[in-house]
C-alpha cells in the first residue's frame, strides 16, 4: 500500500511557476513508475509526465520544455516543477504511482488544484 498526498498548488498568473510535491507513505525506491497526471473540468484525466525507477522521463507535448518531473528518494518525494504556465495548465494535478510485482498495483493521490489565470 503506498498513501500520495499531492500539495504545491494554488492561483498564479500565466507566465508565472508553481512546484508541486507528492509526498508518498513509504519508500518510493521501488515503485516502477511515478507521474502526474491532470483533469480540466469536463475533460477526460490525461498523462502529464513520468518517471522510471531508473529516472527515465516522459512528457506530454504540450508540457515539453517548461515542466520538469523528478523524484527524490530519499525524501520519498514526487516533484513537478512547472514554469511558462499557460490558462490551458489549469486543471487538478494528480499524482500516481504504479508498482510492478507479480501483478500490477496503481495507487493515485486526491490531487492539488492549479488555477493560471490569464
């Protein structure tokens, strides 16, 4: 069982940045995959970004170049720095972690609120 609670939200003006934190219950040295994930009102959750146990990343494209996922271990931490933010980033940013064992585990946080206003 791994409990995320997301923080790191809240109203900035466009052009503006925002770090978000994904606080996880336990270690997350072994957890396979972490990312953020965000759900504008009326639209479907969509990827964000992610991050391999081996630090490998993926963004979607239209963060690429101004969002930056990391993961500190030691911390047990999940972090989304966002800069450049636009009016289109205002969604709720949730956190997801997916453990790889002899089945496949998928735990989400509650999510922060990101409101960029124009």
């Amino acid at each position: 069982q791994v409990q995320l609670v997301e923080s790191g939200g809240g109203l900035v003006q466009a052009g503006g940045s925002l770090r978000l934190s994904c606080a996880a219950s336990r270690s997350i040295f072994s957890i396979n995959v972490m990312g953020w994930y965000r759900q504008a009102p009326g639209e479907q959750r969509e990827l964000v970004a992610t991050i391999t146990s081996g630090d490998t990343t993926n963004y979607a494209d239209s963060v690429k170049g101004r969002f930056t996922i990391s993961r500190d271990n030691a911390e047990n931490t999940l972090y989304l720095q966002m800069n450049s933010l636009k009016p289109e980033d205002t969604a709720v940013y949730y956190c997801k972690a997916t453990v790889r064992k002899s089945f496949e585990y998928i735990y989400w946080g509650r999510g922060t609120q990101v409101t960029v206003s124009p």
